[in-house]
C-alpha cells in the first residue's frame, strides 16, 4: 500500500522545500520533487499546501480516572478527535494510585490504549515510593520503553509527590537515563487556599483560580529547578501557564540548567475571563489546573516559545461533560479539572502564532512535533519528513478555515474552550502509519489502529 503526496511544501524543523513525499506501508521511503506514483498508489494533492510532520501532543489523559469520575474520551475517540487536527502521536499518562504497583497500572492502562486510532506512548507518574517503585521504575524503562517519570506537586490528598518522593524518583530517573517532568503546583498551597475560600462562603468556579494564583505554580517550578539542579538531572516542566514559572525556567536555561517547558494551547489563547461568565456550566468547563491567567500571561508564554524557553505546545486533553462538571456546582473544588483541545492545538496554534508572525511554518514544526520527539527521544522515528521516519504526516492548507465549534468536534465532552473562533490554516489531509485518516472532513480513523511507540532510555540504562 503505497500514498503519494505531491506538489506540496515540505516544513520540517529545520527548513521548507518543495518536494513529493512517498509513503510505502507505515514509512516514509522518499522526499524528492517529481517522484512517481507505484501503480494502486492512493494520490494525495498537496498543491498550495504545506506537508508537515503529524503532530505530537505531549500530554493528554484519555480514558482517565479522575476525582471520582472517568474522562469523556477514551484512547479510541481522543485520537481519533487528534487526527482530525493532524495530531498523529500523544503521549499519555499512567496514573497508579498511591501503593499501587507500578507495573498494574502500566498494563492497565495499556489494556485500554488498545483501542486508539493513533500511536501513542506513556509518561509513568511516580505517585508514591517504595523500594519496589525504585525497582519497577527500571524494569519500565529497560522492558517497556518508558522515559519519563511524571510527579504531581499539586492534588494533595490524592497523587501529590512529597519532596522525599521528587528527590528519590529524580534521582532513579536519572540512573535510568530517563527524564523527569513535574505538574508544578504547590498543593498544600492550593488546599488551604480552597479552604480559605469555601470557609468565606466563596463556593464557585470564580473561586478556581483564586485557589491557584500564578506564585503557587511558581513556588513549585523554582522548587522543581532547584531540586533537578542539586540532582543533575534534566527537568520537563508541563503546561507552564504563567509568567513567573517561564521566568524560572528563562533563569535556570541561562545559567546552563536543562530545563524544558510546555505550553497548552489552551494557557497561550483563553484568559481567566472566562471564570466571570455567569453560567456555571460554561465557566466550570473551563475549569483545569493551572488555571488560565490574565492576559500579560499569554503574551509571555508566546515570548517563550519565540525565545526557546518554552520548547512544546500540547493541550491537556483532559475531557469532561456537563454533567460531570456540575459535581462541583455547590463546591468548586469538586469540579473535575480537565479540558480538551487534542483536535484544535495546530489550528489555533497556527492561527494565533504564524498568521501573526511569531511563528515561521518551521518553528511552528519545532513546537508542534519536532521538539517533543527529540525531547523524549523517538526523533526522527517521529517529528520530521524523512525517508525512514514513520508516514505520520499533515497536509496543511493555509488559506482554509474553520469555525470551531463543540457543535462539530469529533471529541466528547460536548465542550470546547475555542469555542467560536474561527482560524485559518487548517489540516486538509492526516496521513498516519502511511494510511488517510483524514480528508477534508471526512474521518477515517480505526479502532485498534494506533500503535505503542516505545521511547528508548536516554544514556544506557544502569549495570
Ligand atoms: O493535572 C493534570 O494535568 C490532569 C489531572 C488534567 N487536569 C487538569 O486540570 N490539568
Ligand atoms: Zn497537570
Ligand atoms: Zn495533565
């Protein structure tokens, strides 16, 4: 099975050049201009579109158990929703609760990612510790291709780290030649500061944010820096929403440390306005931590991306409905924190950022794909148009457009935090493991069609 792209303008990281792109099976056998299309090859016309490497989201949560309730997406309709918006790779998260072994929740989790449409592969949350932690943290990374190991410093009560828990997986990691990466809140911060608002009465979705002020996420990326940089180990701080915690990380990048940053889609477009509007329905939906910021935030965290200290984009998808939300409708810390966006990260990253100029098609490859495979090592495996590289590639047409909408997304939820908004750029067809999943409106995802992409370690593994 053979699908020719042709006539378009390949973007990689690095440069942009016309050229064909041939796929044969789930690879990419050549990039060059005037290839010939085998006989029964599927033809992709490319004409006045850009051929760009699919898109990987570095972090979303499909299928997640979750305060009480599971996400609206599973590992089948999540990826199917990214491949409508040219996402081709997620990586995800393995949860275990505390005291749960880690290796049950791994095949856990891997039963229920069987179903996905698209590749995908796990960070591992390191949620409490034990000697057989330290030992299970090793047989993932040497049997089962993990290389990072998540730490949650906010969720107290539930799967927040301590600081003995982030110095010891750290330390492990680093044995491993894996790489730590933290969701940076202080959460003993956060539950008194919730306690504080429930006790004045203060029970809404408005009382979110105040929950969680920019210093709070602050506080724990200078701690999260600090700790990675007595330990030496690299550090992958994910959706960075504030200024604050960007200007640790700037600090930190400039005095030699390896720290790296994600930035959602999400944190560089919505303000904290949202949280004003009356219906509860709709400022509960935008309920997620880090909450979103007012509005010097976003411009920030564009800045960092510009100025390579924020290195990925990814969205969080983290997907609940109405229903669901409205648990929290007399107690705002009962709302499930979680929102989508796997299927309009490139659109709105594309609108937002290279129709303004911010970003070149290039760096909009760079923070969209190439840095998160490089990061976590599957480059050039994924996150370039090469011959070799997986055919995970995104057909993208710059002067179409489309009004998003919860009305006519592909994933659940029955919400969405662009809702209206109308970007220009968008996928024309997702090629993925070398087939058309989609073109031109029409999904064409497959249960069971995605695959687990194993992520070597990044130096050999300890004797
Ligand atoms: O904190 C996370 O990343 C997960 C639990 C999704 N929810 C969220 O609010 N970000
Ligand atoms: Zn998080
Ligand atoms: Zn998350």
């Amino acid at each position: 099975m053979a699908t020719l792209i042709r006539g378009g303008t390949v973007v990689n990281a690095d440069r942009a050049f016309r050229a064909d792109v041939l796929c044969e099976g789930d690879k990419i056998v050549a990039v060059g201009p005037g290839l010939a299309a085998p006989a029964g090859a599927e033809i992709v016309d490319a004409g006045g579109q850009y051929v760009m490497p699919g898109g990987i989201d570095p972090h979303t949560h499909m299928n997640l158990p979750f305060m009480g309730t599971v996400t609206q997406d599973d590992f089948f309709t999540g990826t199917a929703a990214g491949l409508a918006g040219g996402n081709t790779t997620i990586i995800d998260f393995v949860i275990p609760n505390p005291q749960q072994p880690l290796l049950e929740a791994y095949h856990q989790w891997r039963g229920w990612a069987e179903k996905a449409a698209g590749d995908y592969t796990f960070h591992v949350a390191i949620t409490w510790w034990s000697e057989q932690v330290h030992e299970d943290m090793g047989t993932l990374v040497r049997k089962h291709g993990v290389n990072s190991f998540k730490h949650f410093m906010a969720y107290k009560n539930a799967i927040m780290a301590d600081d003995e828990t982030l110095v010891k997986s750290f330390r492990r990691a680093l044995e491993l030649g894996a790489i730590p990466t933290v969701h940076a809140e202080n959460g003993e911060l956060v539950y008194q500061l919730q306690q504080d608002l429930l006790r004045q009465g203060i029970t809404g979705p408005r009382a979110h944010p105040l929950s969680r002020p920019p210093a709070v996420e602050a506080e724990a990326a200078n701690r999260a820096i600090a700790i990675a940089n007595v330990l030496k180990t690299p550090l992958y701080i994910v959706h960075v929403s504030c200024k604050e915690s960007l200007d640790a990380i700037t600090r930190a990048r400039a005095a030699g440390q390896r720290v790296y940053g994600e930035a959602l889609a999400g944190h560089l477009i919505v303000d904290d306005s949202v949280y004003d509007h009356p219906d509860f329905d709709f400022a509960a939906g935008h309920v997620m931590s880090p909450p979103f910021r007012s509005r010097e935030h976003q411009k920030a965290l564009w800045q960092g991306l510009q100025g390579g200290n924020l290195h990925t984009t990814a969205t969080d998808h983290c997907t609940f409905c109405a229903e669901q939300k409205a648990a929290g409708r007399n107690d705002f810390t009962k709302i499930p924190n979680g929102c989508g966006g796997v299927e309009d990260r490139m659109a709105v990253i594309w609108d937002e950022g290279v129709n303004s100029g911010k970003l070149t098609p290039s760096e909009f490859v760079r923070v969209t794909s190439a840095n998160a495979a490089q990061i976590f090592n599957i480059y050039p495996r994924k996150g370039v148009i090469a011959a070799g590289s997986d055919a995970d590639i995104v057909v993208w047409d710059p002067a179409g457009s489309r009004t998003i909408s919860a009305k006519t997304q592909f994933a659940k939820g029955g919400f969405n935090v662009f809702e209206g908004r109308t970007v220009k750029g968008i996928p024309s067809t997702t090629v993925a493991a070398g087939k058309v999943v989609f073109h031109r409106g029409e999904l064409r995802a497959v249960e069971g069609a995605g695959r687990h992409i194993d992520r070597p370690a990044f130096v050999p593994t300890a004797p």
